[in-house]
C-alpha cells in the first residue's frame, strides 16, 4: 500500500520477521452537513472511528482554504463539548487550536475561493499534536491532565468535523496506527507468514523522522541495524518528503562514533546527490522545505562501491575504504518524511531468528533504604534476557528521593555492579558511576526531599549509549562501552520509593529472542 502525501508522525522503528499488513486505513471524503457557531455541532453521522488497537495513531487529510474547520476527539459516541478536545483548522483565517473545552476560536467570514491544506493529528507517547502542511502548530504533551484523560478513556478514538460553512469538504483522509501488533481494518487483512528459514532479506516497519529542533536531526537511539553476513548488501525504500533526504552510514559505534560516518544528501529537487565521509556534524547550510513528494531511493554496496539510485535514476557514488558498515539512520534536511516498504536485502542472513523487540512486564514493587535484605537479593533483580546489548528499562516511580538502579554485567559475579545508574527526581542529577556509589549524610540530604513526586523514568542502551528520560524528557546521555546487562538492581535512599508499570525490553535484536 503506497503512503501518498503524508504529514508528520513520529514512529518507532524495529526490525521484523513478518510480512504483514500496513496498518493504515483510508476512509471515504466527508462533505459536512452541519454548521458551527460558538456552540459547535458536530456531524457526528460522519465521525471517523480510529481502527487502533491502541490510541497512538496519526491522521492526515486534506481541507479547503475556503473556511476554517473544527474537529473534537472523544471515545465516546456523543462527546462532552466542555470536557473532550476540540481542535481549529484556521485554513482560512490562520488560527489554529488545540484543547479541551467549549471555549475556542472562531472566524466569521465570507466563503471565497480557495486552495487546500494538508493537515495532520498526532496522538502518541509525547501528546497531541496538529500539524499544518509539514508543520507543528499546537502541540499538548503527555503531562497534561487533558492527554491524561483521553488516553485512559475507554474504547477506540472517534474524530468528528464540523464547519461554519455546510458542505465543506474533508477529503484523502487516512489513519496510520503506531505500534499495532494488529491492523481492525474494515478490509480482509493480508494472512501473516512467518519466516520458518534466514531468508536473505529483512523488512523494516514504516517510520518517521522529523528534524525540527535543528536541521538534519538524527535519532541516534533508532538505529536500522543491517542484518547481513557480508559486506555486501542492497537497501530500497519510498518516501514521502518534502525537504532534502540525508542517510547516514556508521559503524558499531554509530553516526556520532569516532569514526565518523558516510553521509549521503539527496537533492530531489535537482535529482543530484553527494556522498562523503562526515565527522564533524555541526556545520550545515540553511534547508528550506517544499511540497510533499514521493520518491524511491535504493542503495547498493558491493565490493567496497556505495551507489545511491533516486526515482531510478543513479545519482552518486563512493568508494569507501576501512570502514565497516553495520547500521544506517536516516533524517530530513527540515521537517518532516515518511519511510515505507523498507527492504534490506543480503548474501545471507544466519541470525535471522525471531527478529522482535522483546517486551517484558514486571509487576509492582517497592524500595525503602531499611530493608537492605532486598536491595541485595538476587530473586529480586531484574535479569535480562536479550539476545543483543541494546536494551530499555521504564516504569512510574513515586519518590522523595534520588533513585539508583545497579547495573551488572554478564562477565562479572552478581553481586558486582559494573555501573550505579542514578536518576535525580529531588537533585536534578542524571548519570552513571562506575562500581558501588557511597554517599554521606551530606550528600544524601541533597537527594531527599520531604514531599514524594510522581513521575516517569527511562533507562534506554543503543549503540554503547546510556539515556536517561524523567517524565518523557531526555536528562542525559553518557557514553558507556560493553554494558553486556545481566541484571538491574534497585535501591533509594530516603523513605519508600513505589514502583509500577515496569517495563524490561530487549531492543534492536538481530540475534533473535529468548522467552
């Protein structure tokens, strides 16, 4: 299924075993019947019912210039306009919103003619966000009560439209759900198949990559491992974009590594493309962006030659000497794109495996700096069974104090931490220390505090990098060579700290899952 004029979303990128279906939804174009005034009525006989298993999806959708157009998201039949969210397409007077409430904008004007936008809703793991064109306009994030309550509503997401103008049009409407294991689609599912045997090529699950907090952004922790046994290997895509295309080629050590990495930068405008051994990343030109386009790109490397080929036109070349590629990443000039129908085709591929991201749920517990008998015991630990080095830890914590997870190792004795990991919910501090961390009166006063806080943490290992996220916001990143977890222990320092929601997950396994 080809993706055409996409907006922005921000998936997740892993690799998969499994043919399946895309789960993106098309639906029929809405003309609406009825009108808006300060009290808005919804035509609710035209709601387009998410088909998400979860409530991560992105819908994107194309409007008239002519007239400004509102839409409310609800899990209910009939929303609560003084509760649900209620959003503003300022297609013709510019004014766009994003809240909860029945108070909101709106623009008395004559009907004129008109040209159309392309307009996007984002509802992920960071919040809600609208999108005009390419274009971040509002944005609610995950902290707030409102994001709160509609997630945790019950049942599939509804999105209702209305207008000052009857007739209006919303046409190309599509729902892309994020992270489904299972597409609800109205239409007959293509059947899964399972790779019983290494085939020699791996597919990737559609992603996407924006760079908004600066130009050519790339998402170091989202790495796209290639999974081959030789050198050689053949990589095709489609995009849909709407600035310039960068890929980046690296080593083990990944894009920002030592050794650099192998950059190539296509044009689509003037169907030229550069490829050069990059270092230094903080030099760029200004990047604007354009209309959205689709394109293919493929990629083949063999016998040490990088050949880059755009719209099935060849368009750069490289001859790479000592280097090692082992993963890619991928990153607009500005903006936003799309990736679908990404293939890695090999030689060979041995550890093909059941290729996954391998989820662990944990149950509830609780610390308390007394009971050191199990701080210290092993049953208590969180042992890890990934088949690779790249793993996530997370969970909601309730603290009056700093907390520490201990990390050992698999070529230690348990009871020796390779790394003391601390997370500082009262001091601020985020980071690692090498062995056993001792702490004095002193310092420990400076980690305690006397009100408990309820909050997120994250612990995330990619490519020899240790991330650290408080309430969904990346705190710190440390280099960390040869983290090979065994198991996390935990421990505070003041009062009890509560754990819940906790999550252990084995991330970029090429080598396959253990259970």
């Amino acid at each position: 299924m080809l993706l055409k004029n996409l907006g922005l979303i921000l998936g997740s990128l892993f690799l998969s075993p499994v043919i399946s279906q895309q789960c993106v939804t098309p639906f029929s174009d809405i003309e609406i019947s009825k009108i808006s005034s300060q009290s808005i009525g919804f035509d609710l006989s035209k709601k387009v019912k998410t088909p998400c298993d979860s409530k991560n999806f992105f819908m994107w959708f194309d409007v008239s210039t002519a007239s400004d157009v509102y839409f409310t998201i609800s899990s209910k039949d009939v929303p609560d306009i003084s509760k649900d969210f209620i959003g503003v397409i300022g297609a013709k007077s510019g004014i766009w919103f994003l809240g909860q409430g029945d108070t909101y904008p709106v623009f008395n004007s004559e009907i004129s003619n008109s040209t159309s936008v392309k307009v996007g809703i984002l509802i992920n793991e960071g919040g809600i966000s609208l999108f005009k064109d390419l274009k971040k306009t509002n944005h609610i994030t995950s902290n707030d009560q409102k994001y709160v309550d509609l997630v945790s509503s019950f049942g599939n997401l509804n999105v209702a439209f209305s207008s000052k103008y009857p007739k209006t049009q919303i046409k190309n409407i599509n729902v892309m759900c994020i992270n489904d294991v299972i597409c609800n689609t109205d239409t007959q599912p293509q059947e899964t198949q399972e790779l019983s045997v290494c085939e020699n090529f791996s597919t990737v699950e559609n992603m996407a990559y924006s760079s908004y907090q600066k130009d050519v952004q790339y998402y170091i922790d989202r790495p796209i491992i290639i999974p081959c046994d030789t050198k050689n290997f053949n990589i095709s895509f489609n995009a849909a974009v709407a600035s310039d295309l960068f890929i980046a080629f690296s080593g083990r050590e990944g894009v920002y590594g030592s050794l650099g990495a192998i950059e190539a930068h296509l044009d689509f405008d003037s169907q030229n493309a550069t490829i050069k051994k990059v270092s230094d990343f903080s030099s760029r030109p200004q990047y604007v962006s354009s209309d959205f386009i689709n394109v293919s790109v493929n990629v083949v490397y063999s016998q040490g030659t990088l050949l880059i080929t755009s719209n099935s036109t060849s368009v750069a070349e490289y001859t790479v000497s000592e280097y090692d590629i082992t993963q890619l990443y991928i990153a607009p000039a500005v903006g936003a794109s799309i990736i679908h129908e990404f293939v890695i085709n090999c030689e060979s591929i041995s550890k093909c495996g059941p290729q996954c991201t391998f989820t662990n749920s944990l149950p509830n517990t609780s610390y308390s700096p007394e009971d050191l008998s199990k701080t210290l015991n092993q049953d208590d630990f969180t042992y890890s069974n990934c088949l690779g080095s790249d793993f996530e830890f997370s969970a909601s914590i309730s603290s009056n104090s700093d907390f520490y997870i201990r990390a050992f190792t698999k070529d230690l004795k348990v009871n020796v931490p390779l790394k003391t990991l601390r997370f500082g919910s009262v001091s601020g501090i985020f980071g690692y220390y090498n062995g056993y961390l001792v702490l004095d009166d002193k310092l420990i006063d400076q980690q305690t505090s006397i009100q408990y806080k309820n909050s997120s943490i994250s612990l995330k290992y990619v490519n020899k990098n240790l991330y650290f996220y408080y309430n969904n916001e990346l705190m710190n990143t440390s280099s960390c060579e040869n983290l090979d977890l065994l198991a996390l222990g935990f421990y505070t320092i003041n009062g009890t700290t509560a754990l819940s929601n906790r999550v252990f997950t084995c991330l970029n396994q090429i080598e396959g899952c253990s259970n």
